[in-house]
C-alpha cells in the first residue's frame, strides 16, 4: 500500500484544523442560536464549554488518531487489540463516527450549494435587485431547487480534496483561512459604522440571565462547541493520523479552539449588529443567513460589495468545513479496500451528493441536519473518548497526547476520564430527550 498521506508541517495541520472548526455550524447556526438563546446569555455556557470540553476533546482525538495512524473504524479495533478484545466490536462502533461524518457531510454539501448560488447573485446582482429575499431564497430551497448550485458544490470539493492531504486539504486552507479572517474583518468594520449596531453590540454583550434558566441554553450551548469544534470522533481523528510526532498536541488543540471562538464571535459581531442596524429580528432563526442578511446588503451602502466580500468568506469557511467531514468515509474506504484516493473521493463525493438531492428542500435539510447533530455528533464523541481514555487506558493515553509536547497538567485525567466522557453522555441523552420539544 502506498505510503500514507501527511500534512508537510505544522502550520499546515492547525489551519485544516481551524478550517474545520470554522464553517457553517459558526456563520449559519451560532448567530441564530445566540438571537432565539439570550444575546449575550448564550456566550456565557458556548465560552465555558469551548475551553474546557472543547480543548479536552481535541486532545483526545488529535492523539488517538496519531497513535492510530487510521481513522474510527481501524482505531478503535486497534484499541481492542491491545486488550486482547473480540475487534470486530470495534469495526461495527467505529462505523457510527464515520456515517455520523458522511451525514452531516451530505448536508453541508446542500448548504455550500446555497452559499455558490448567493455568491453568483452578489456577483451579477440579482440578490439585490430582487424584491423579496424570502423569495429568491425559496426559489432554490425546494424539492430539487438547487441541483445545479450542489453539484458545483461537490465539484470544487473533489478536485481539493483528489490532490490529497498535503497537496489539497493542507493547501486550500492556507489560502481559504487567511481569506476568511480578513474578509470577515473587513466586513466588521463596515458593519460596525451603521446607524443603530451598537445596539446589536450590547445585545451581544448584556446577558439576558432569564435565558440562562432555560435548560435548552445550556443543552444548545453544549451541542454549539462540539458541532463547532468537530468534535464527533471522526475528522478530527482523522486529521490527527495523518500527524507526524513533532506536533505539540495540546498547543495545536489550544490554539484550535481560540480560533474557533474568534470565527464564531466575529460571525456574531458581524451578523447580530447588521441585522439590528436595519430593524430586523435576530431570532429569525436558520433564515438568518440567506433571507434576512440579503435585506441588510440591499440597504447598506455598496451592498453588492459586502455581498460579495460576504458569501465569498462563507464559502471558503464552509468547503473547509466539508472537507473535514469527508475525509473519515474517504480513508475508511482507500486504506480498508486499498483504492486509490482519487477514485475514493470520487466515489464518497458521488453518493453524498446523490443522497443530498432531497434535502435540498429546506424542511428536510433541517430535520435531517438536527437528527445527524443530535445523535452522530455526540455518540461519535462519546465513542472515541470512551475507547482511548478508559479502554485504552489513560495512562497509555496520556503518554500520546504527551509526544512532541510538554507534560499535561494533572487534572486533565479527571477532566478527559471524568468530566469530557460524562458531559458527552448527557449531551446525547437530553438531546434525545428534548428532540421534537
């Protein structure tokens, strides 16, 4: 078999990491969350949470996934093996990050297709032109509305993705992610000298503490830094076995989660205040991205530019993101059946699409994307901490999370054993329970 992929360098490795990190779940889910959950009372759980279960969780599997040199399935049959455990349990668990990956995967792809279809409208302008964005917006969220727009989605994924890890994944995001920040910041600065943001500003930092009673604050927070942060036990594991041991895990994992909180808050300050500066209602919800954002653009000044500058950012954020998500079915299946990575990401990238052709209905696409977020996402989570901090050992564990960095602090064995594993639990529990509430 050929020799396996890696990433050439560091820089490299954290920039993939953080292009995970920073996709739709920050610009399409956060800012509604943080309208519908209490403005600045929503920050307050999603900080606490991204620092002290989100560095955890990346540790955990940045290491197993370098110890492992595979992805969940191979990883967690590895595990067994040195308890001298039965590993085809672990073949049949690791199958669940890696579908969890492929589901969520097959609607990003949706929503990327939606991202192309309003960069094309920025650029000729008919997103400002139109006369209702609800509208236009509708026009390509129905039952097969955006196949075409979808298909251009998957297109510019396989040939990233077709060039391999170092060439292609490591590559566009050295490009895409710079790109993002600063677009992103160009736009917060126009954003900010609108008439009347400031008050989307103290919305976002004036905590309404009722919302903080309301146990789905908590639950929502929770799922927002682990869907964020890709946390599920697959493309973080994933990237973490195409590692070399010079990587100093717990600073690539620290510095992970710092940019992610960075991304997600500068969608916040961008988004929040923009839609406050023009009256409108930061608890539209999923809409607020593709219906109520285009009303904004079409009353500021040079609104075509900053539609532009706008869904230019989302989509380099958002290909970076999905690229992350494919790449656990993609190495389950080159290096388990031994195909070729060209003709793997083709044929992953083939059925997502094909299987994401009836969520291009809006309804379903959100049904689809709550039932993959509330289940895959934790249970994947669950899985590879379980696996690598208690069936592995945390001993074992510790000296690789340890390898090419510094000695991890004591309490980080009760806060991976204890704290990230029993967190994840309940996270997958209430979800169950208040999904449909």
């Amino acid at each position: 078999m050929k020799e396996r992929d890696t990433f050439s360098n560091k820089l490299g490795f954290m920039l993939a990491c953080v292009g995970s990190a920073v996709g739709i779940g920050n610009l399409w889910m956060f800012p509604w969350r943080i309208g519908t959950f209490g403005g600045g009372a929503f920050l307050i759980p999603y900080i606490i949470f991204v620092v002290l279960l989100g560095y955890t969780g990346l540790v955990g599997e940045f290491s197993f996934g370098r110890w492992s040199k595979t992805g969940p399935i191979g990883s967690f049959q590895k595990v067994l093996k040195t308890r001298n455990k039965n590993t085809n349990i672990g073949q049949i668990l690791g199958i669940i990050p890696v579908l969890g990956a492929f589901g969520i995967a097959i609607g990003y792809a949706v929503v990327v297709g939606w991202v192309i279809r309003f960069l094309a409208g920025s650029i000729t302008g008919s997103i400002i032109t139109s006369d209702n964005s609800g509208s236009y917006f509708g026009g390509i969220a129905g039952p097969f509305g955006s196949t075409i727009w979808h298909a251009i989605a998957m297109i510019i994924v396989v040939f990233i993705m077709c060039r391999g890890v170092s060439n292609g994944i490591e590559k566009a995001n050295k490009i895409m992610m710079p790109a993002f920040f600063i677009l992103f910041i160009i736009l917060l600065i126009k954003v900010l000298t609108l008439e009347n943001a400031m008050k989307g500003v103290e919305y976002l930092i004036i905590p309404r503490w009722s919302a903080l009673a309301n146990p789905k604050t908590w639950l929502y927070a929770l799922g927002q830094a682990f869907f964020s942060l890709s946390l599920a036990g697959n493309g973080m594991l994933v990237y973490g076995s195409y590692l070399k041991n010079d990587v100093d895990i717990p600073s690539a994992a620290i510095k992970t989660a710092i940019f992610d909180l960075i991304s997600a808050m500068l969608a916040a300050f961008v988004i929040i205040p923009a839609v406050f500066a023009f009256n409108m209602d930061p608890a539209a919800g999923p809409p607020l991205l593709f219906i109520t954002l285009p009303e904004v653009f079409k009353q500021m000044p040079f609104g075509q530019v900053f539609a532009i500058i706008f869904f230019l950012s989302v989509l380099f954020a958002a290909i970076t993101s999905i690229m992350n998500l494919l790449e656990p079915p993609i190495e389950a299946l080159q290096h388990r059946f031994n195909i070729s990575r060209k003709v793997t990401v083709i044929i992953v990238c083939t059925f997502a699409f094909i299987f994401g052709l009836p969520l291009e209905d809006g309804n379903k696409l959100g049904a689809w994307m709550d039932f993959v977020s509330i289940y895959a996402v934790p249970l994947g989570a669950l899985l590879s901490a379980i696996f690598f901090f208690w069936i592995f050992g945390y001993e074992n564990a510790k000296k690789q999370m340890e390898i090419g960095g510094k000695t991890l602090p004591r309490y980080f064995k009760f806060f991976s054993k204890y704290i990230f594993v029993g967190v994840t639990f309940i996270v997958f529990m209430l979800g169950i329970i208040f999904q449909g509430i």
